[in-house]
C-alpha cells in the first residue's frame, strides 16, 4: 500500500489523538457528583424513625444556625508551622495565645494535591475534591456550578460580603452583597495587595448588615514565591496577619447577642514547599492551620497537645451546620465534631445523621453495588441503633443507659462517616486502568510504526510503501480482533467500578478493537520486511548505513529508560537525577566519537579527503556561528567519519576534544547551584547562600557578570539596533532586581526598594517586543522582498536573542548563571560537536531535549507532584535547550496562577 509521506503522518496523528485522548480520558477520574444544583435544596432528612408503630420524630427540619455572624479569614499560602510553630511563637503571639488558652479548636488541614488555589477554594467551599484537571482552568476560573457553601448560604438570604483574591468573584459571580477583588499577577506586590483588603476593616467591622465575611490575603503566597519560607519578609507579614486577627476577635467579641455567638475561622488554602512554591504533596504544601474561635467554645486548659489532623474538605460541612444550612451534595467531608461538641446528644446526634445521610446519598449515585460498600452498613447501623436512641429519649428517659447509648451510637456515626468519606475519595483519585491500558497500547504502536518507517519517511521520496503483508496481515488480524474482544467482554463484564471504554457501544469498541489489529499487523510486517531485505546483498558492500553507532544506541535506550522509569512514583520525584545520568552518559559517549574521529580514523578515501580539505576552508568561515542552522548528513556514516577527521585540525581539534568535558564541568556546578527533588530538597546548596540577605552583594555581582556574559553570547549576530536594546534591555534586568531588592547596585546603600519594580520591567518588555519585531520583519522581507539569506539568519537570531532577554527577566537572580551556561553550552555543541560530526536533525532534537529537562531541573524546580510532570512544557527553542518557566516568583511549575512576569504589565 503506497501512500505520500503527509498523507501517512497525517494518518498517524490522529490515531496517535485517539490514544491520547483515551489515556487521559482514564488518568483524569471523573469527580464525584450529585444530582444539579437547582434540586440541591430539597427536604433536609428527618431523625431516624423509632421502632414500634405510633412513635415518631417531631424533628423534620434543617437544625437551627448556632453562629451569629461568621468571618473567614483565609491566608494564602499559610502553613501549618506558620501558627503552631516557633514562628507563630515569635510572629504571632496574640493568635498563639488564643490557641493555647483561649476559647478555640485548632486542627491541621489537609489538602489534596494540586494544592493551587482555585481547587483549594473549591474543597473548601464544596467539600468535594477537586481533580488535576483543575489546574488547568485555574487562571480562567470560570462560575462554579456545583452546589457550595456559599450558593446555599446565598439561598437561604445570607447576606455575604468578600474582599481578597479576586479568584473568588469569578468562581461566584453575583453572590456577594459587597467584594473588592484584588489581582494576584503582581506577586513582587506583598504590601497594597493586603492593604487593599484590610483598608475596608474598620467599616465593615461597625456594620451590622451582614451575615458572613470572607478575607483572602495573597501577601504571604507572594513573599513565599519571591523568597521562600525563611525570608526575613515572612515575620512581619505574620505579625501583620496577627494584628488583623486580634482586631476581628475583638470586634466579633465586642457585639455579641446573647442568644448567638460570632465564630471566627482562620485558614490557609494551602501551603509552600521549602522552595516557596506550591503545587505539589510535599508535607509544608499540603498542611494548613484550621482554626475556629468563638466564645462558644470552653477555654483551653491544660497543656498543649499536638493539633488534630483534619482533611480540608471538612471545613464545608462544618460550617453548613454551624450556618444552619443543608450540607453541600457534592461534600465528601466530615462534621469536625468539636465544633459542635458543646450541644446536647440529641442535636449532636442529629448533625452526624444529616452529614451520613448526605455522604451515603452520594455514594448511591456514584456506585452501583453501594450496598456492599463497608462506609453504608456502617451508616445503616448507626441510623438502627439512632432511632433506638430516639425512642427512648421521647419516652422521657433520662437515666445514664441513654447517655451512653448516644455515645456509642456518635462514635458509630462516626466510624460510619469516616469510612464513606474514604470510599468517595477513593474513587476521586481511583484511575480507568482499563481505558488507560487500551489508549497506552495505541500511542506505542504508532510511536513503533513511525519508528519503523522513518528512514522512508525523511528520505527525498515523497511516497513510500506501508508495510502490509497480505499472508501476514490476513489471518492475524481476525485472530487478534476476536481475542482483543474476548478480553474486552470478560474485563467490561467482570469489572466492578465504572470504566469509560467500556461505556462505549460495542460498534464502536468492535472498531478499537480492528485499529490496534490492524496497527499491530502493520508493524509485524514491517519487521520481517526489514529482516528481509537485510538478507538480500548489499550493492555497495563498503558502505553500510544499517550499521547504529553508539550515539543512537544510547539515544534510543535512555529515551526509552525515561518512559519506563516513569512508571513509578519514587523515580518521578527524583526524575532530576534520570536526566543528570542521561547527559552526563551523552558527554562520555560524544567524547569517545570525537577521539575516533580523530585518531582511528586515518586512513580516508584520498578523495573523500581532498573533497573535505576544500569544505573545511567554506566551515571555517562560517565557523563564528554566522548561520544558526545545523546542516545534517546526507551521506553515509563513513563518509561522516571521513569528514570529520579531516576537519577538525589545529585547536578546533583539541577544543573540540575538550568540549564534552566542559560541558560536564559546568553540569556539576550547575547542580551544586540548586538541590531538588525530595529527598534532597533541604540541604543546603550554593543558591540559598547566595539569597540570604548577608550575601547580597555578591549575589549582585555574580547577576551583573551573568547579564554581561549573556550580552556577548547573543549579541554577535545582531544588528546594532539590535544590540544597543538588549544592552539597555539586561540593563532594565538589573535594575528591576534592583527595585525589588533582590540585588543593589555600588551606590546603593539603604535597603530600601526604589520602586516595585512595575516601571523597569515594562521598560524590558518595551525591549522585548522591540527585537523581536525587528527580527520579524527582517524574516518577512527575506521571504517575501528577497531571498537574502543572511538577512533570513539575522531576523531568526534576533528573534532568538529577544526571548533569551525575555528569560533573563523571568529568572531568579541567582539562576542566571544557569542561563549562561545553557547558552555557552548550546553555542560549543553547535560549533564543535554537532557540525564536525555531522549529526541528523532526529539525534539533535533529542539531545536539545535532553538536556533542556536538565536545566528545568537546574533551576531548583521539582517533579513533587504528579500533575506537574503532566502539565510543564517542554519550552525548547529553536537553537536553545532551554527549558523553564522562568522565575520560581514568576512562572514556577507550582504556582499556576502567574503565567506572565511578577510585575507582569
């Protein structure tokens, strides 16, 4: 079957979109959901119906509000030893003396990965857990639809007022009496972006028109991201927070009815990592302080204990039944029971029932066998032994045996809510093995079918034959589509949880079924034709390309290692130490064709050497990198090794030779600049050294020789323009760190900042535009007014010297040597390594890949969570393995939110 090259990878691009779009079908688990929001306000339950006919319960409605009015105070990014740590000691001494004397229940919550803020603010609201998918929709936060707290406070005409992130007013449009929403894209902004939110305190505090206030503060998530948990910023933002808390508590106190009480919940949406990033499970993300204060609550007394863990879900329970509202339908949370512990049994027993109820209500639309589920024989008991409990307290007695009797009925409720909310949060996080299995299974056998046809495929032929024996291609077709089924009928039948694929009508698994026959025949004939013509002689024996040198064998082997390691979750959080292996391997192996071919090779065709002395005199003059393309090998390995021993002469021979070792030199020292992973994470490193804030000199001199060097890697092919706005272009760099203190220059010698750093970093991107449509349109005129091609080579360069300006904004300041050595680097293998030695545009492309997820790595980011490893980009361009998100204060893989600069325009 003969088809044109466009036509077949056309062909393998969309079944390739097929098995895609299977396999994240299964690695994504649909979420958890009740019926729609519009029948969320049904009939709340009655107590449990006493045995006995002639009895029954006179308690039908939803209980009563045991909270006046409720303030929410949520602190970005706050973690748990934040509050109950020494820095809560030493930060913030008036919340740390409600905790341990006062009248409050402290709890540590625990949040489910991705701990980013939009999924946060959806599990807290919800009770639900929000899936990986959320990430990606969390900049645009688009109106929540699933029933919340706050739709069913709105509901039942709570009046609620908002100020904070302004990620809450997408996600609830139209429910808040009064908000004031603030923009978290300036994360260097850690003062007006709090101040903006606090200016309304004092008013709102003396107003008596309103029913729950929400507070979110990003300050603390913005330092955190600048400069990590141990910034000298973080103690006076604390003891700022504090401040506010003592005001609010005050104030709660100071108007409090006789009849209800106020309550005060203090919260963080989630945590930071050692690095001050977040997103992923490491143990300072995923724990936050939960904190409830009210003078409803007994005084502390005693000693301090050790905060009981809590999951973050539970907070919407809790509060719909301190609001005296229904609980959200989707909640897989909990009642945090002492909240609510200073109640009488019987309305203590009716808020355990309405939450069981609840959760085994949704565990009934989400699994089918929910009988069997161990969580609802649980509730059923508890819900049999309750209303026994009712009957004899409506018979008026009051003796002992019913005290205990409700105790142990609560503490079966308990076991009973425990064990649904696991199940629930089970199948949130249960993944379609079977879905995931039948997409893998399509993606590798296209990946194997264009491995096998790429020789033809980039051959000057604009058609090839596609391998399909009819013999071969006949009779194991049927066979495998009638096993294939058979798997498919015992999995679909067999299966006890809901599987996507197997929700598809039968035609259409039928035809699955027939493409990976199909696809799996093809690449079967492809393999014996391949061991059939290595059979047949060759008509030039002294030239062999079917031959694979040690470069493709490594190329091959470790790209594939990579996937396969992939399969575990330890070598996910250490895949830093994957890709430092792989490109040191890479430098021995350059290193040991560079020394054969120059000095094993030495006896070459004459005329091979003399066609090669003549085109080293033309490589010599273009050897200043005066074109960017890396021309690839049209002839035979031979004819490589040929022209590589005669070209490499003199230095360009010695340097050449010297090169790998450079390359491994700077990889050392890049990797002493950051530790990552998990393991590693917190031991000390040249990074941290170098941001505390005794070293800031140096580091200012280590950021300006780095800006320098990045001006002579990128500037020499430029034109002056050009080259006069990226000098003024790193200039603004500097001074934008300057602004923001991040370094000083000689003459500056308070510590105050000039500016926010808003000005200088629009001045860089004024530059940035600049070059980049400079280069533009010196590509445009080449194609459309004359086919220069210097002029073509100099639009490329500049447009590739204004991204690199880009990116050096976007860094740290202590990560720009990891930005001069990626550009030293990429310039000494284009120049000695990939042009002497004649490399293909497929072993170069890898080899940028390669060491572009090394220099991610370099930059102190991590593979914590395993949304991360899906969601980052491979952002490589076209002549340089670069591959970052830019400043961990800007971009960093954990902090979703910020997609441009920290003083994004």
């Amino acid at each position: 079957m003969r088809l044109r090259s466009g036509v077949f990878a056309s062909s393998c691009l969309l079944v390739q979109a097929l098995g895609v779009a299977l396999f994240l079908r299964g690695f994504f688990p649909v979420p958890v959901r009740s019926l729609p929001r519009r029948e969320a306000r049904a009939d709340s339950p009655a107590e449990p119906a006493p045995p006995g006919p002639g009895v029954v319960s006179n308690w039908t409605k939803i209980p009563a509000p045991l909270f006046n009015k409720v303030v929410i105070v949520l602190i970005d990014a706050l973690r748990d030893d934040f509050v109950f740590g020494s820095k809560g000691k030493q930060f913030m001494p008036y919340t740390t003396q409600v905790v341990e004397k006062g009248t409050s229940y402290s709890f540590i919550a625990e949040a489910k990965p991705p701990t980013v803020t939009m999924p946060r603010i959806k599990a807290l609201m919800t009770g639900s857990i929000p899936g990986f998918i959320d990430v990606v929709v969390n900049l645009n936060s688009p109106a929540l639809l699933d029933d919340n707290l706050i739709w069913q406070a709105k509901a039942a005409g709570k009046r609620i007022i908002f100020y904070g992130d302004d990620t809450w007013v997408k996600l609830f449009p139209k429910h808040f009496m009064e908000y004031d929403g603030t923009t978290s894209f300036f994360v260097s902004d850690f003062t007006e972006v709090d101040d903006n939110v606090t200016r309304h305190l004092d008013r709102v505090l003396k107003r008596e028109d309103w029913d729950i206030l929400i507070l979110h503060y990003l300050g603390l998530d913005h330092i955190g991201h600048i400069s990590g948990p141990n910034s000298p910023l973080v103690g006076p933002k604390l003891r700022e927070m504090d401040n506010i808390l003592k005001k609010i508590h005050i104030s709660l106190l100071s108007k409090e009815e006789a009849s209800l009480p106020n309550l005060l919940v203090v919260c963080g949406d989630h945590g930071m990592s050692e690095t001050g990033s977040h997103g992923g499970s490491s143990e300072g993300e995923v724990h936050t302080p939960l904190l409830f204060i009210s003078s409803a609550f007994e005084k502390r007394s005693g000693p301090l204990t050790q905060p009981e863990r809590v999951q973050q879900t539970d907070l919407a329970s809790t509060l719909a039944v301190g609001l005296g509202l229904p609980i959200s339908r989707n909640s897989v949370g909990n009642l945090i029971l002492p909240v609510v512990g200073g109640k009488t049994m019987r309305e203590q027993l009716r808020f355990v029932h309405l939450n069981g109820f609840q959760l085994s209500r949704l565990l009934q639309e989400n699994t089918p066998a929910y009988e069997k589920d161990p969580g609802y024989e649980h509730f059923k008991i508890a819900e049999k032994s309750h209303g026994n409990w009712i009957k004899l307290y409506l018979e008026g007695n009051n003796s002992e045996i019913l005290l205990n009797l409700g105790k142990k009925v609560l503490k079966q409720y308990l076991e009973a809510l425990k064990t649904l909310s696991s199940s629930l949060s089970k199948q949130v996080a249960q993944y379609d093995m079977y879905s995931m299995m039948v997409g893998t299974v399509i993606i590798m056998e296209v990946l194997l079918l264009l491995l096998l046809s790429v020789p033809k495929a980039l051959s000057k032929r604009a058609e090839f034959e596609v391998p399909l024996s009819p013999p071969l291609f006949s009779l194991l077709f049927y066979l495998m589509c009638l096993m294939l089924c058979a798997v498919h009928v015992i999995v679909c039948t067999s299966a006890e949880s809901l599987c996507y694929f197997c929700s598809m009508s039968w035609l259409t698994a039928v035809g699955v079924m027939m493409l990976i026959s199909a696809l799996m025949c093809a690449i079967l004939s492809a393999i014996a034709k391949i061991f059939e013509n290595s059979r047949l002689p060759l008509k030039n024996p002294a030239v062999s390309s079917s031959s694979w040198s040690e470069i493709d064998v490594l190329i091959l082997a470790g790209t594939i290692g990579h996937v396969l390691s992939l399969g575990a979750s330890s070598f996910i959080e250490e895949e830093h130490q994957t890709w430092y292996f792989l490109i040191n391997t890479l430098c021995l192996v350059l290193c040991q064709e560079l020394c054969r071919n120059n000095f094993l090779l030495k006896e070459c065709d004459p005329k091979h050497s003399t066609n090669m002395k003549q085109n080293f005199d033309s490589l010599g003059e273009t050897s200043d990198c005066k074109n960017i393309d890396i021309p690839a090998a049209d002839s035979s390995k031979l004819d490589k090794a040929t022209s590589s021993s005669e070209f490499m002469k003199g230095s360009h021979k010695w340097i050449s030779l010297a090169t790998p070792w450079i390359i491994l030199i700077c990889c050392r020292l890049l990797r002493s600049l950051n530790q990552t992973g998990v393991q590693w994470a917190h031991r000390p490193d040249f990074g941290h050294w170098l941001t505390s804030s005794e070293h800031k000199p140096e580091l200012s001199l280590l950021a300006a020789v780095s800006l320098l060097m990045i001006f002579f890697l990128v500037q020499r092919r430029c034109s002056l323009v050009s080259k006069i706005a990226m000098a003024l272009g790193l200039l603004g760099v500097y001074s934008y760190r300057a602004a923001v203190g991040n370094v000083i220059f000689p003459w500056q010698h308070g510590g105050k900042d000039i500016s926010k750093g808003i000005t200088e970093a629009r001045f860089v991107y004024v530059f940035v535009l600049g070059i980049v449509f400079t280069g533009t349109k010196d590509l445009l005129k080449s194609q459309v007014i004359s086919a220069d091609s210097s002029m073509k080579s100099t639009g490329l360069w500049e447009v590739y010297s204004g991204l690199v300006l880009l990116a050096a904004l976007l860094f740290r300041p202590h990560n720009l040597p990891v930005l001069v050595f990626c550009l030293l680097i990429q310039t000494m293998m284009t120049k000695y390594i990939w042009r002497p030695l004649k490399f293909d545009a497929a072993q170069i492309t890898i080899m940028h890949y390669w060491f572009g997820q090394a220099f991610f790595y370099f930059q102190e980011f991590s593979s914590s969570g395993s949304w991360l490893f899906l969601l980052r980009s491979n952002a490589l361009s076209s002549s340089c393995h670069l591959r970052c998100f830019g400043d961990g204060s800007a971009v960093p893989p954990v902090h979703m939110e910020c997609l441009l600069s920290k003083t994004a325009v």
